[in-house]
C-alpha cells in the first residue's frame, strides 16, 4: 500500500553503481547549468528558486524515497523561515547563524511532529501532517513575533561570516547555489547509503523490512526529520534572500504547491523536484500578468499530471533512456 | 442564573447549542467524505469546492431560474452529483489500482480549477442568498434567540446523517456496498455492476457535500473559496472519526461542534486550533482514530 | 549523451523561464513613463481592488492628457497572489529591467511593506492604496512611498468618533483574533473612550471561521449600544449576514463595520445589511464628479461594479503622479518625484481635494456611510447615504504620534 510513485523500473541486481553515477552526472550537470545561469536570468529570480528547489528535494526525499507523501510540509519551510527572519532582524544575527537556527528549528518541529504522524501510514498519514501545519499555521498568526498578516519584513541579509557582503544579488545567488548543492548532494549521500537502501526497501515493502528485522518507524522518522531539516534549511535560506518572512510560508497551499513541484518534476529522481520548482515558480512569476487564471492553471497542471504524467518531467526521461537521474 | 468559571450557565447552554449546529455542518461534510473514502479509497480534497458550488446552484436556481430554497434542497445536490459523477467516470476511475495519493492530488487539483472558475466569474466576495420565507424570524428560549433556520438546520441534518447511517448499515443496498467494498471481485462474481455502485457512491457523497452547501447558503456568505478552509478543519474532523467510518465522523462531527464551542467561551485565542489538538491526543492514544478499525 | 541532453534541457528551460528579462533600460529618459500595478486579482480581495484597479489606472493615463501632449505611457499589471516573496520578486524584476517606475494598489500588507522596501532601496516609487498597515506612514515610511487611500488608523478613528459623537457611546467588539484585528480595536476603543464613550467588552473571532453566531451571542447579552466588527473581508460579510440572522439591529443595536468596501455590501445585498455603518474615503454617489467617474469606470469592468474606494485611490494617486512628472519633465528620480507629490495640492474627479503630509500620509475627508434600506434603494448601486464627514485632519493619524523618521518634530 506504500508504493507510492511509479518510478522507474527497477535496475538489475549489479546496477546500483551505474544507477548513481548516472544521477551524479546529473548533479554536476545541473550545478554547471546554475553556475552559468546568472548570464541568462534575473539572479534574485534564480535565488528564490533555488530556495524552493531545495524545498522540493527535501520533501521528495520523504516522498519519493520514502513513500510518505507529506501534506503539511511547509510548516518546516515556514517555521524556518520566520526563524531565521527574527534572528537576523530581532537578535541581529549574521546571516549563517540566521539560517543555522531556523534548520535547527525546523528539525525540532520534525522530531514533534514526526514522533505524532509516522505511526499512521497512507493517506491518514497525509491528513495528520495536514492538520499539524494547519495547527503551526494558526500559531504563527497569532503569534506577536510573525507580526500577523505584515510579516517579518526588511530582514538584514548582512554578512556571511563577517566577510561576504550579500547584499549584492548575483553574490547571495553563488552563496544560495553553494547551500542549495549542499543540501542536494546530502539527498543524494542519504539516498545511496545503506539508511536510504532500507528506506527504499521499507517503501517497496513494509511488511518484508519488518519480517528482516529492520525497526521501520526508526527509519521513516529518521527520514522525516531529515527531510523537515533540509525543509528548514530552504526556508531559512528563503528568509535572507527574500528578506521577509509571512504566513504565506507557512499557509497550506504552500504544502500543496510542493507537491505539485515534485510531482511536475518527478517524484523519486534526484534532480527531477528542481525542474518541478522552477517550472512552478515562473510560471507563478511570469503568467501572473495573466491574472485571475494563476489558480485554475496551478490545479490543471496537477490534474494533467496525476492523469498522464506521473513520472513527471524528468521521470520520464529518465525511463525513456532507462537510466536513474 | 448560576456563574460557572466567569460565565452563566444560560450563556453556557447558548453557547453549546450554537455549537451544535455548526457541528452539523461538520458531520454532513464529513459524512460525505466518510462515504466516499470507504467505497472509492480517495480523500476528496475536492469536497470544499463541491460544497461551495452546492452553495452557488441554489443561489443560481434561485436568481435565474427564480426556484427557491426547497427545490434547492434537493436540485442542487443532484445536479453537483452528477457532476461529481461524470468526474468520477472520467478521472477518477482511471486512478484505480494507483496509490491513494494520486486521488488525492487530483481532487486537489480538481478543487484549485473549481474555485478559480467560480472566482473569475463571481469574483471573490460572493453573493447574497436568503432565509427561507417559511423559516424567518426566531425563537426566544430564554437563555438565547435562536433563528428558525438555525433550529432547522440541526434537525434536518441530523435527520440525513441518520437516514444515511440507516442506509448504508441496515439495509439490503448497504449491505451490497459494504460488501463491494469489502472484496469487489466477489461481489462482481454475484452479478453486482460495482463499478456502477462505485459512481453512484461517489455522486451520493458529493450530494452531501452540496447539500450542507445549501444549508449554508442563507447564513454564511455564498463565495468561491467558502469551502477552501472549512476543508481542513472537517479533514481533521474525519481523521478523529475514524477514516471511513460512518458513525464515526457524524458523533465526531457533532462533538467536535462542541468543543469548538466551549472553546470560543473559554479560551478564544484556541478556537482555530482546538479541533487539531484533539486530533493530535486523539492519535496517540488511537492511531486509527476513534472509530476507526486499523490505522 | 545523457549528461548533455540534460544540460541542454536545463539550458532550454533556465532561457525559457528568463524569456523577456533583456529588455534595455536605456531608453527610459525619453518622454516615457512607465506604470505598474500589483494586486490580488486570484484571492480573496479580487474585488476589492484586482482587474478594476488595473482600469482605474488605464483610466487616469487617459485622463491626465498627458498622451495627447508626446508621452507615452506604458502600464504593466500582475496577480501577486497575496505573495509577498511573488510580489518583490515582480517588484524586483520590473524595475531592473525597465518595467516600472511607479507601483500602484499593492493589496495585502505583507506585498506592501516588502514592494516599499525594495522600492525605496531602488528609489522607484510606491503609491500604496490597498493595504491597510499604519505602519506604512509609521515606523516603514519612506520618502518613495505615498499612502493613499486609507489605514487602519484613520477607519478606526473616524468610525469610532462619528459614531460616538452620534450618541453610539457604548460599544462592544467582535475582533479577529490577529495583529491586524486587534489594532483596529484597540485604536477604536482609544477614539471612542476620548470622546466619552465606553467599551463594555469584546469577543474574538479566530480567522476564516464562518460562524459568528457565538461572539454575536455574546454582543447581543451584552447590551452595547453599538456593536463593532474588527474584522475584514469574508469575516466581515460572515459576520453581518449573521447579525442579521440573529436579530441584532431589530433589538435596536448598531453594527459598525471598521473595514468595509462597497463590493462587500453588493455582495451580501441589502436585507442582509441595511442601517450598517461603515467608513469609505470614496463614494461613488457622492457628487457629480465622482458619479462621473464612477459611471465610466463601471461600463469598463466585469458586472458593472462601481469602484471600491481602493481602486479610486489608484486613480486618484495615477493622476497625480503623473502630474508631478509632467512638471518635473522626464524623470525616474523617485524620492524627487514624492516630493513634487507632496508639495503640490492634489485635486481629481474621485477623490476631490486634498494634499499629502511629510509622512507620506495622503490627506483627504473621509466619510461615515449608512447602508440603506431595500425600498430606499432607487436604481442599482444605490447602496448608503452619507451620515457624517470627517475632515482628513480629524480622521487621520496626527503627525504628532507619527513613529515616522521622516517627520521634523
């Protein structure tokens, strides 16, 4: 009942090396691709996405290795946010303890939230999640220090370590890219390592891990804290780049449009939720001059895609050319 | 007039009906989702939308077509379940087989296209609907006014949600759903057209979605996006309930009502929050809810 | 292979989504003005300010002459979708490259106070007429920003004096339980204490919650003279509709509305909220001026709307804006742009008369509505009277108490 996304199809038993280096590529493909981007597109565009990208590979790791598809994701993403927000503006923090404090946040609220949702499994699983965001939601509208529907506004982006003036864009986007690969590249070394192997094993078949011996719930919430870390760590990031921090972050449409990334991307590739993100964000950006229909595109691309598109955009590729990206 | 914690117990009772009857809104709209999960396996994210646009057939009937209130009743939710229908014949059914996510990314999906239409061609502050002629006015019991539409709507819901029960496990119609659902092979072996059961299932459930959209009509503002937060809330109401269970989502539904209500008298500043913390106590102690058979 | 069809793809896609960036700035010094506006036109406040607020502008370019003399105005809209990180990205985007050198509307505090951050960083300017946070002529005033239209101080103050002053002394709060709902009360209750009234309490209302029934309950026991809903949008039209329902005005109490727009009251219709208050710095039948620009604005728009007084204020605030550059020349100079603004008088067809204050506060009357009953009502959007006028001196935020920087005190 755990097998979530139609992934590609299982490679042969002497694969595994092949499968990650293939993704691998793809990495340092993509990092190159970012790298040189700044030469085509807006750098506080390219930041922002960067920030969600992340956002989406962590909730894929959760989702597309894991088999737990989250509905409540962005009460890490928002959580964090706001974290970080009012360290940097209220405490004056410099920007990567800023952005250390709001991941750290975020996994605390993984471990509190994780040790209530994991027990349930499916679609409950999904519900439970939903609710406790809803419940982070309203506390961060009530709350004196989110400033309600204002937000945390005008957050310093200050200087990364004493040294690196971010005020500058194209600056902020090298240091985003740098936290973004190294957020991207921490999936990548949980998802091959023996602890990912039993994840997968886990989505594949839960009862076959249990009769092995392997403590599932230990696994899945291991996952999800990680998962809401890396969460955190996006959101975080989100707050210095954007200098803000407001209940839109934290609202669940947000979780919704997470999954919609992933999903347009591919659940359960590697670099397929980065695709997902900057998809969604420029089209948010960039069909927003048309206006009224932002809402009605957003729920037709889900629509299309749950019915014919299920790998996602990468997904697919990668099952064309049977290889694992 | 006796004080209790700083409130008398007139206010008190006043307060308890009051939530009452918004917890017959809840169990309506959890019903609907109860019935749809236990036959078709899909959380209908869409419900809230299917809801509001229960909401905007009345006002439609009443504004075009000048049918009122009590054709409403029973026009609007036939019309949005055959809506839901020809969803469910179209989509839905080619979800089968598929993780039960899938269903509900598409409902969700579903719901942002609804409330987007709904959006652009009514705008966003929606439209008048009123109180049934039959139904103005109020009573005074003393410790509070009560509308007649509001007394009406308590009796009237409860009377579908018990009717529906009644249905679905005491009759002979219930008994062939139960068992589609249990094993549908079986039950197709016995000449029973289950996927036909399936849409009908799905049209009844959506039905009771737009039904409390009808009931709303006349007290809260008719509007596209009137069922967007509500949904939530009755998620958590169903996910309390037991996923799936009849009786559970409408004792649920009722009683968390209530506790809303006590909440609004007590401790205001919880009165958002109050229905998820339950949820929360709920699942440690049962993680499959309080009605529910296995998580 | 892989590797290099994966490149190109992203290449393909980083390009696509980058699309029209490259558009020179350098031809922005000839007699060209460019015009954005930011909005909610998908959410909850569509109505309120939206698609309209886009005409209302393309109505004052046309109105201001200006294209007639050689200019040439550009206008440029977009659905910020409530985001405030959507809304600076545009903001952002726009001014780098060249789109905009005005921001007009910005519904929602949060898009607000991020687009005036960036605006005043990039000394663009921001005529702020939807979003309702004092702070913006507060503690994040700036010398790029005007605002408008209205805020939470000046509806609180003014509905709180005129009402009170009426003989409306004794009120009760129903307040949305948020910073936003809280200020409303709590800059009500200082207005009408001032002036010898009393509050005798106060129910709060969590967000998004449709029912009222239990905080109306608590209005009704408690025997207020006048009931105030410190609260906005869907919440305030809920909460109307159900005082209706339960029978509050027939008891001989008196709703006020603390923030209200005349779409709200289309949208519940007048049985629901006949003998209303509620305070507009714009009403459409207010004169022959502003009938004038309500009936051309009404044959360009969807049903045939009157504008709510956010999109007057994006009017009003255009024409003058475009006054000031035409007499200052081709300029993007935004801070002297703002201070043309604020020493010349503005006058318009909808907002009549007034000037702006060294905070970036926007002076004008503001007026006490009273919703009409249905058989008053004679033709459509026949929907209030005018009960009082208060001057901008009396309803507005004095500069005294002002937290902003920019005043000399």
């Amino acid at each position: 009942m755990t097998d979530i996304a139609p992934h590609a199809p299982a490679p042969p038993a002497s694969a595994p090396a092949a499968k990650s280096s293939t993704e691998l590529l793809a990495i340092a493909g993509l990092a190159l691709v970012l790298a040189a981007a700044p030469l085509a597109a807006y750098p506080f565009f390219l930041a922002q996405a960067l920030c969600l990208a992340l956002f989406a590979c962590a909730f894929n790791l959760l989702v597309g290795y894991g088999g737990l598809l989250s509905f409540g994701h962005a009460m890490f993403y928002g959580s964090a946010s706001y974290l970080a927000a009012h360290a940097a503006k209220v405490w004056g923090l410099p920007p990567e303890a800023a952005i250390l404090a709001g991941t750290l946040g975020a996994g605390l609220l993984g471990l509190a939230s994780g040790a209530l949702s994991i027990r349930s499994q499916g679609i409950y699983f999904s519900m439970i999640t939903l609710a406790l965001a809803q419940l982070v939601y309203f506390i961060a509208l009530q709350s004196p220090y989110t400033h309600g529907e204002d937000g945390v506004q005008a957050v310093p982006r200050g200087k990364l370590f004493g040294l690196i003036d971010l005020s500058n864009d194209v600056t902020l986007y090298y240091v985003v890219l740098a936290i973004f690969l190294f957020g991207l590249f921490s999936i990548y070394r949980i998802v091959h390592s023996p602890f990912g192997t039993v994840l997968k094993a886990i989505r594949e078949n839960e009862t076959r891990a249990i009769s092995l011996g392997y403590r599932v719930d230990q696994y899945k919430r291991a996952a999800f804290v990680l998962s809401a870390t890396l969460a955190g760590l996006a959101g975080a990031t989100k707050a210095i780049v954007a200098q803000s921090a407001t209940l839109t972050d934290v609202h669940w449409t947000t979780s919704g449009e997470v999954i919609l990334m992933t999903l347009v991307g591919g659940m359960g590739t590697m670099v397929g939720p980065v695709f997902g993100a900057f998809v969604i964000l420029a089209m948010q950006n960039y069909l927003s001059t048309f206006g009224q229909w932002v809402m009605v595109i957003q729920g037709a691309i889900f629509v299309v895609s749950v019915l014919s598109f299920r790998r996602g955009l990468i997904g697919e590729i990668a099952n064309r050319f049977k290889i694992s990206l | 007039m006796i004080p209790l914690l700083g409130i008398t117990t007139q206010a008190l009772f006043a307060q308890l009906l009051v939530g009452l009857i918004n917890g017959a809104f809840y169990a309506l709209l959890s019903l609907g989702l109860a019935v749809i999960f236990g036959m078709l396996n899909i959380v209908n994210f869409a419900h809230g939308a299917l809801y509001m646009m229960g909401a905007f057939f009345a006002w439609f009937l009443l504004n075009a077509l000048h049918i009122g209130y009590w054709p409403a009743l029973v026009l609007a939710p036939l019309g949005v379940a055959i809506f839901g229908m020809i969803v469910e014949r179209t989509m839905l059914t080619r979800l089968q087989g598929l993780d039960h996510i899938y269903g509900l990314l598409l409902t969700f999906g579903l719901a942002l296209i609804i409330q987007g239409l709904f959006q652009n061609y009514f705008g966003s502050s929606g439209q008048p609907y009123p109180v049934p002629e039959l139904l103005k006015g109020g009573a005074n019991l003393g410790f509070m006014y009560l509308p007649n539409y509001r007394a009406w709507t308590i009796v009237f819901s409860l009377a579908v949600c018990l009717l529906t029960w009644f249905a679905i496990e005491k009759t002979r119609l219930g008994a062939v759903l139960r068992a589609a659902t249990e094993n549908p092979q079986l039950t197709r072996a016995f000449g029973v057209n289950v996927p036909r059961l399936i849409t009908l299932t799905y049209g009844f459930g959506v039905g009771l979605a737009a039904l409390a959209g009808v009931l709303a009509a006349p007290i809260y503002q008719v509007r596209p996006l009137m069922g967007a937060d509500l949904i939530v809330v009755v998620f958590a109401v169903v996910v309390i309930g037991g996923m799936g269970s009849i009786m559970g989502s409408i004792v649920t539904g009722f009683a968390l009502g209530l506790i809303e209500g006590l909440t609004k008298v007590f401790y205001p500043q919880a009165a958002n929050t109050v229905v998820f913390v339950v949820m929360a106590l709920v699942l440690l102690v049962k993680p499959a809810g309080l009605f529910g058979r296995k998580a | 292979m892989m590797k290099r069809s994966l490149a190109g793809a992203a290449c393909g896609l980083m390009l696509a989504s980058a699309g029209s960036l490259f558009v020179s700035a350098a031809l922005a010094q000839e007699k060209t003005i460019k015009v954005g506006v930011l909005t909610d036109m998908s959410g909850p406040y569509g109505d309120v300010g939206g698609a309209g607020s886009t005409v209302a502008a393309q109505m004052a370019i046309e109105d201001s002459g200006m294209l007639a003399k050689g200019w040439k105005i550009d206008l440029i809209s977009a659905d910020h979708q409530n985001k405030a990180d959507v809304g600076s990205n545009l903001a952002r985007e726009w001014i780098d490259q060249g789109k905009a050198d005005v921001f007009l509307d910005l519904l929602t505090s949060s898009v607000a106070l991020a687009v005036n951050q960036i605006v005043k960083e990039k000394n663009k300017v921001a005529l702020i007429s939807g979003a309702a946070s004092s702070d913006l002529t507060g503690k994040a005033c700036s010398p790029n920003s005007i605002h408008w239209t209205y805020d939470t101080f000046s509806q609180a103050n003014s509905t709180g004096k005129a009402i009170t002053k009426a003989g409306g002394d004794s009120w009760f709060f129903v307040t949305a339980d948020y910073a936003f709902g809280k200020a409303l009360e709590r800059d009500t209750t200082t207005v009408v204490t001032a002036n010898g009234g009393k509050v005798i309490g106060n129910a709060m209302a969590p967000l998004n919650n449709a029912d009222f029934s239990s905080q109306l309950l608590q209005a009704q026991s408690s025997k207020a003279k006048v009931v105030g809903l410190a609260n906005a949008g869907a919440d305030t039209a809920n909460s109307i509709k159900q005082a209706a329902e339960f029978g509050l005005t027939q008891g001989g109490q008196k709703l006020a509305a603390l923030l209200m727009f005349i779409t709200d009251v289309n949208a519940l219709g007048l049985p629901a909220a006949q003998g209303l208050e509620f305070t507009e710095s714009f009403y459409w039948d207010l004169n022959d001026k502003t009938r004038d620009f309500a009936n051309r604005y009404s044959k360009r728009v969807k049903n045939g709307a009157m504008p709510t007084m956010v999109q007057a204020g994006v009017y009003s605030s255009l024409i003058h804006y475009l006054k000031a550059v035409e007499s200052l020349g081709p300029t993007t100079d935004g801070a002297a742009i703002v201070s043309t603004m604020k020493a010349m008088p503005t006058d318009d067809e909808a907002m009549g008369a007034g000037y702006i204050r060294q905070d970036g506060r926007k002076i004008h009357p503001v007026y006490l509505l009273q919703v009409k009953k249905p058989s008053e009502s004679k033709y459509p959007w026949d929907y209030a009277s005018v009960v009082a006028t208060i001057p901008g001196e009396e309803a507005f935020r004095p500069l005294a108490q002002s937290e902003c920087p920019l005043v000399t005190k």
